[in-house]
C-alpha cells in the first residue's frame, strides 16, 4: 500500500505564553513543531506499512525550514519525503495550497491512500484535505477516528458525527482526516534521526510538479488577508473564597445572566 | 512578492516587528528586514507603521457582482429528519446580511424526509427554502451534498453560500469550494458587509490569539462555515411566509463512491459539547476518575454538557468526544463552568469565547481566572456540591 501523508510545520502553542502584565502574547523564542494533529496520521500510516506493506512519503509545503518537520517525519519511520518550497507558492490560500499538494500527489505517481491531520493548529481550517480531493478526483472520508480494516481495494473506517460515529467503507485511492483518538504517534528513533540527517529530501518548485501560475500563490488565492487584530481580551476575575454565601451570589448572578436556564 | 520596506522611510520603531503574526520582521541595523520564508503576506505589518514604510500591493477587489444574482444562501444541516440548531442560527445571520445587500434569503435542505423543516425556515427568516428530499441523501455522503450543492450554486449563482463549522460542514463545504474554485473561510465567529458590498468574515486564527478579516472579492460566491452557538436565531414567526422549492435530482448526482454501512448514536446522557448551551469541564484537579461523579451531578441539576480537558481525556477518565481543547472541540456555549482545571493555552483556546465562564481551582494564580467571569479558590469537593445545591435551590424557585 503506498501512502502519502500531508503535514504541515507549525509554531509550539505550548511555547506560548500570556504575560499577565500586558495580557498579551509572549512569542519570543517560539519553537516550530510538527502540526499535532499530523503525527496521528504519520503513525496511522506507519502501522498500515507494517500491516500492508507498501511505502510512506511524507510532503509538505512551506519555506526551506520546513525540511525539519519532514526530518521527524523520517526518524519516525517515513521512507521518503518532498519539501515543496518556492517564493511562487507564498501567499497561497487553502484552494492554492490544496492544488500545489494535489499537484505534488500526482508527480509522486501512484498511490492507495493519502492521509492528513484533522487540521494544523495555526490555520484551523481543516480544509486543504478535502479541497484536495477535489483536485485529484478523489473520495474522502474525514474526521477519522479507527481503521477497521483493510482489503485490496478498500478501507472500512469509523469517522466521528456530533452524536456518535459512521462506519464507512471507501475505496482506494481515497484521502483520510485523522483525529487524535485513532493512535498514539510513537516517538523519533535514534536510527531514524541518523537515516534523516544522510537522506537527500528533493525540494520541489512549481515547474517541478507541473502547477498552473494563476492558480498558487497570490494569484491563486480567493481569499486574503484584509486586517488581523487582537481578540477581545477577557478582563478575567478575582477568585473569590469558596464561602456558602459567595457561591449562592455567583449561582444567583449567573442564573439571571442567562435569563432563565430551565426552561 | 507583493510586500517591501521602503528603507529611506523606515524609522525602525518596531511596531511592525510586533505587529507581524508569523514573526517575519526583523531590525537589522535600525531598519526593518522582512524574511520572505516566513511572511504570509497578511499585511498587518502595513497596518501599524506610522510613517507608512511598507508597500504592499493587495490583488484588485473589482468583482462583478451582477453576476452572482442568487442571494445568500444557507444550507441548513439535517441529520436523519433532525434539523441542527446551527441551521436556524445562520438564517438568522443570513437575514442580516441579504438586508444588507438588499437580497433574498435561500435556506437549502439536503437529506431524507426533512421537508417538513422547511416552514419552519421561513418562520425564522428564510425567503425561499430549496428542498432536496431523497432517500439517497439518508447519510451524509460528503461527494453527494457537495455534487448537489455545487450543481445548484452554479445554476442559480447566490453571492454568500454558509454552513455551520460542524463535523458535516467542515467536511464537504471545501469540496463545493473547490469544485467551483472559490474562496472559503472556516470557523467565522463574526460576518459583516463592508463598503464595498463584500462579505467581511471574521475568524481566530493562531488558536485563537489572533482573529483575521478575510475577503473573497474576486470571486463568488463567497463561503463560509460559521461556528455554532455564536450567531443568534431570529424569533419564530408563524405569519411569515415564504416560497419552497422542490428540487427534483438527477441520479448521477447521487452516486457515492464511499457506503456508510452504519450511522451509531453513542453517549446520549453526556450531551454533545459542540452545542451545549451549557458546559461543566472537568481537569486534573479532580484527582481521580470516579470524581466526575461531581462533575455530572452539577451538569445535570444545569442541564448541560460534560466536558473534561487533555488530560483527564488521556488518562481515560472521560472519552475524547468530550475534550475541550485544541485537539478536542472549540466550544462556546453561555456558560462555562472549568472545575480543577489551571488553564493550559490549549484549552483556553478551545473554551475563551464562552460568554461566561465561571473557574473553581486550589491555585489562586490558575490561569484560567484570568478568562474567568466568576472564580473560587479553594477546594472543589466543598466548593462544587454547594454549588450543585444553591442551583438546585434555583431550579425548584
């Protein structure tokens, strides 16, 4: 089975701070990881390797630094990997984003299942998976949560719905959303640290994959940025002592806040 | 690349280094250098700098908006013949924004035997509901609503396409994107209509520590999945009347290459978090598992949800449906109640946008007091059995 597992390298949230003083964000000295949510899908395709056979390839898109997010990838067990990085690809929205990887799927060749994180924790948008579905022709079944099993040609999966799950069955090829109930990501092995750093990751630029110059980058992108601001900071409270009576005035306040609750 | 300092301008205040989300502005030698790896091209750097030292050339916003002549449309979640809340909530929003423009309001219902929500629609807003009723359309297969939605868009051309940022929304919404290769925003908190006739969607970014306005003014329509709990449904009015459409489909519209096989319903008693009104979450300061017991004993004189963080997630405690958090549901319900829990960033984010929140914990320097509208120090198995008995006083008046 061949795999190819999309991440994305992002900023620690763990790294970041709010200085009480200021009530505002400390950045400084924030450390870059791989997108939580992405190791799930790292290892979900690692055990499907070792149960199936087959090959992994790890690919990313962002600038030359990126390589490290695929170089842990590597030391978990990933046999290949590409780094997609170009000035072109800057600026590029999930629709862009999500035809550059399409367009870096498909240069690859060949391939059963393509498995991404639920989202990265920076952008939240969950939608580069499925757009990119869209791109290659692809079913999708996202929100994944246990692969019950596998056949030659298709997957039986459970994906999460608000009131419980699906079981559905896919065919391949077809693209997963991982969450995080579905495994524990195994941690790097000294091994793998050592194949990572003598691996050569190609680095692939838009002619490389064969990408349409209107539609990445800029260009490419319908939506953009117009202004990005603070969040309305919450003033926060003075915890009071537990006394029967503060907690009688809390619960009262609260209950009139609400207008009513039991109704 | 679209952005550049313009040196002989540039003071090196700073601000831009502050300003800059991604940290992609340095001071090299009194002036600001900007590490094109890293920008995003967002412009907030623009924005700050007093002695405007940054060019930067955004796309055009011109748009011909006669060609988008349909209106704003909402699609309007429904599973099995069960209407989701957050379908009233954005025909609420909906009716805001088509006022705004001066447009009519689709409300558009995919599923099996759902057509008896359609009035209801219309009593909450909607102009027209567009009904697609067929047995096909009994599971949420995401290739079908997004073949059917997409086919639809494009016959009648609606400038505004939403949906709740639910498990459904976020999972088909980007394929009828894609398929029309128009922009898409997720998890708005906040719509508006600016000047210019464009849908400004407000969104958190960075989990939360940022909120982003983001544009689509090229193309259209312009989508949006908007997170539930956040946009109020209008008042139910049974004089209002409205036009219902029944689509009739084509069977290739309906053709799933993924089979659900079967749709389970589990924990029933728990609540769903992502649409609680109410949520009482549990953290590490409850020590042990059976602890919970105080937890659900408080949920349920308030008729609320459970939720727990990470950690009592990860040591089995409660089950991941119930994780509040980053890696669990961004929640915003009315009211918050955080028992033992200090307040790691990666909860804060995922529970801050509650409208109150109420924090019961031993450490008077928890973090989570300081998104708290009401806290308690001091110990939770005094403090949260009175508080289950001082409601229970309200509850029986």
């Amino acid at each position: 089975m061949n795999i190819i597992v999309c991440i994305k390298q992002v900023p620690d949230t763990t790294d970041v701070k709010i200085n009480p003083q200021t009530n505002t964000l400390e950045r400084d000295g924030v450390r870059t990881i791989v997108n939580p949510f992405d190791l799930f899908a790292i290892e979900e395709a690692l055990r499907l390797k070792a149960a199936h056979g087959g090959k992994v390839t790890i690919i990313t898109m962002g600038p030359p630094q990126a390589k490290c997010a695929l170089e842990e990838a590597i030391a978990m067990g990933a046999d290949d990997a590409r780094l997609i990085s170009d000035r072109a690809f800057a600026g590029s929205d999930t629709l862009a984003t999500s035809y550059i990887l399409s367009k870096t799927v498909s240069s690859i060749g060949s391939y059963d299942l393509i498995l991404c994180g639920k989202q990265a924790v920076d952008g939240d948008t969950a939608q580069v998976g499925p757009e990119m579905a869209v791109h290659l022709g692809i079913p999708q079944v996202m929100f994944v949560r246990r692969i019950a099993s596998v056949d030659a040609k298709d997957l039986v999966v459970e994906r999460m719905t608000e009131h419980g799950y699906d079981r559905v069955k896919a065919p391949f090829p077809c693209l997963i959303s991982v969450v995080k109930d579905i495994n524990t990501p195994r941690p790097p092995s000294f091994q793998g640290r050592m194949r990572a750093k003598r691996m050569e990751i190609p680095v692939l630029s838009p002619a490389d994959i064969g990408c349409e110059e209107e539609r990445i980058g800029l260009d490419g992108s319908p939506t953009w940025v117009e202004r990005i601001f603070a969040p309305h900071a919450r003033s926060g409270c003075t915890a009071a002592e537990g006394t029967t009576e503060n907690i009688r005035d809390v619960a009262e306040k609260i209950e009139a806040k609400l207008e009513h609750i039991w109704e | 690349m679209g952005i550049r300092i313009i040196a002989e301008k540039c003071t090196g205040c700073g601000a831009c280094v502050h300003a800059c989300p991604v940290e992609a502005i340095r001071m090299v030698e009194g002036k600001a250098v900007i590490d094109y790896d890293l920008c995003i091209l967002c412009g907030a750097c623009v924005e700050v700098c007093p002695v405007d030292a940054i060019e930067f050339e955004q796309p055009s916003k011109n748009v011909a908006h006669a060609e988008a002549k349909g209106g704003v449309w909402v699609f309007c979640e429904a599973v099995g013949d069960k209407i989701n809340d957050v379908s009233f909530e954005l025909i609420g929003e909906g009716r805001k924004l088509a006022d705004g423009r001066g447009v009519g309001l689709t409300g558009v219902l995919i599923g099996q035997n759902i057509s008896g929500h359609a009035e209801t629609l219309i009593q909450h807003g909607a102009d027209c509901v567009r009904v697609i009723d067929n047995e096909g359309c009994r599971y949420f297969y995401d290739e079908v609503y997004a073949r059917i939605l997409a086919d639809l868009i494009e016959r009648e051309k609606p400038e505004i396409v939403l949906a709740g940022a639910t498990l459904m929304g976020r999972a088909f919404f980007p394929r009828v994107a894609a398929k029309l290769r128009t922009g898409l925003t997720a998890d708005c908190t906040a719509l508006a209509i600016d000047n210019d006739g464009h849908l400004v969607q407000t969104r958190p970014a960075f989990g939360g520590n940022i909120m982003a306005n983001i544009l689509c003014p090229s193309r259209r329509p312009q989508m949006a999945t908007v997170r539930p709990r956040v946009m109020r449904p209008m008042a139910r009015d049974s004089a209002r009347k409205g036009e219902i459409i029944r689509e009739d489909l084509s069977a290739d519209l309906l053709v799933s290459r993924v089979v659900v096989e079967e749709s389970v319903e589990e924990e029933g008693g728990a609540g769903n978090v992502a649409i609680a009104d109410i949520i009482v979450s549990g953290g590490g300061g409850l020590g042990r598992p059976e602890n919970f017991k105080l937890i659900y004993e408080l949920a349920d004189v308030l008729e609320a949800a459970v939720g727990g963080t990470r950690t009592v997630v990860d040591r089995g405690w409660i089950s991941y449906p119930h994780q509040v958090g980053q890696t669990g549901k961004t929640v915003c319900p009315k009211l918050y109640i955080a028992v033992g829990i200090s307040g790691a960033i990666q909860h804060l984010v995922g529970m801050q946008t509650a409208e109150t929140v109420l924090a019961i914990n031993k450490d008077p320097n928890a973090t989570i007091f300081r998104v708290a509208d009401y806290g308690f120090v001091g110990d939770l198995f005094e403090i949260v059995p009175k508080l289950t008995e001082e409601f229970k006083k309200l509850k029986n008046g």
